[in-house]
C-alpha cells in the first residue's frame, strides 16, 4: 500500500518535471528602496524638514518661559514649604499643579500641530514618489519594487534604486 502511493507520488513529480521543463519562467527584475532615505534627501523633503525644525523651535521657545517658572516654582515649594502655614502651602502647591497641567495641554496642542505639519509636508512627498516609482518602474521593466524597511529582509546593494528614485523624484516635483 505504501509502496503503491509512493510511485504514484514519484509518477506525478516526474510527470511534471518532464512537462514543466517546455515552460520557463518569466524573468523577474526586483528593485528596493528605502522610502525614507528618499524623503529626506530629496529636495521636498529637505526644505519640509526646515519648515518643522523652524516650527519645533518656535514652539520650544513658546514654551520655555513657563517651563522655568513651573521649576522655579517647584524648588520654592521644596525649599519654604516648611516654613509655610498650610494655607499658603496648599495654595502654592495648587497653583504648580495648575500652571503644570495647563503647560501638559499647550505641549499636546504643539505635538498636534506638529503632527499636522509633518502630514502636510510629507502627503505631496509621498503622491509623488508613488507616480515616480511607478513610472519608473514600467519605464525599466521591474516585476516589483520594494521599500527594503519593510519586510525585506536582505537584498544585494546592487538592486537599490533608492538614489535613482531621489533624482526622478526631484525632477517630477521641480515641475
């Protein structure tokens, strides 16, 4: 029985070999990417991240004179409280606890607006590569293209476009 099933199995694979050697593969040309290498070095990208550094800075300097008050009123709670009556203590500890929730709000509001800034910067970015990359790639005949961050777990230096990309990209965006 055993016997039986195992020369119809080798029947079959040889059956298929046999057939399987009158069809060929089509070739395959992969290329990858590293998307984010891309979007910083291409000139949109560059000039995006000047914008959120200037904005980041901005906001920072917002924020760093109520930071040092809000610390400035700390160590005064740490080094007279004892000398304090518990009104006044009470007090002073409130107002810390106030001053630092409404600075905890202005910092996720920044952190907002930041993340809406580095959307806007990166969605034409990222429209534009995609028409870049597509083009491209039926330009030269890629089967596929990949971004070698995401599950690519080795690939030859040779098949990288990535720099390539950068210069197609430029060029699509310079328009």
């Amino acid at each position: 029985m055993v016997l039986k099933k195992l020369l119809i199995v080798s029947m079959f694979f040889m059956l298929t070999g046999y057939f399987a050697d009158g069809v060929q593969a089509a070739e395959m040309k992969i290329g990858v990417m590293n998307v984010q290498k891309i979007i910083v070095q291409c000139e949109a990208g560059k000039t995006g991240k000047v914008r959120f550094d200037q904005k980041m800075k901005e906001l920072q300097g917002r924020f760093k004179g109520e930071e040092d008050t809000l610390v400035a009123l700390q160590k005064e709670i740490e080094k007279k409280s004892s000398a304090w009556s518990e009104e006044t203590k009470s007090a002073k500890i409130r107002d810390f606890q106030k001053m630092k929730r409404e600075l905890q709000a202005k910092t996720e509001d920044a952190r907002f607006e930041l993340k809406q800034l580095q959307d806007k910067e990166l969605e034409p970015i990222l429209k534009a590569l995609e028409g870049v990359v597509v083009k491209y790639g039926e330009k030269n005949g890629y089967t596929a293209i990949l971004d070698s961050k995401n599950g690519v777990i080795y690939h030859n230096p040779a098949i990288d476009i990535s720099d390539i990309i950068i210069k197609e990209l430029n060029k699509s965006m310079g328009k």
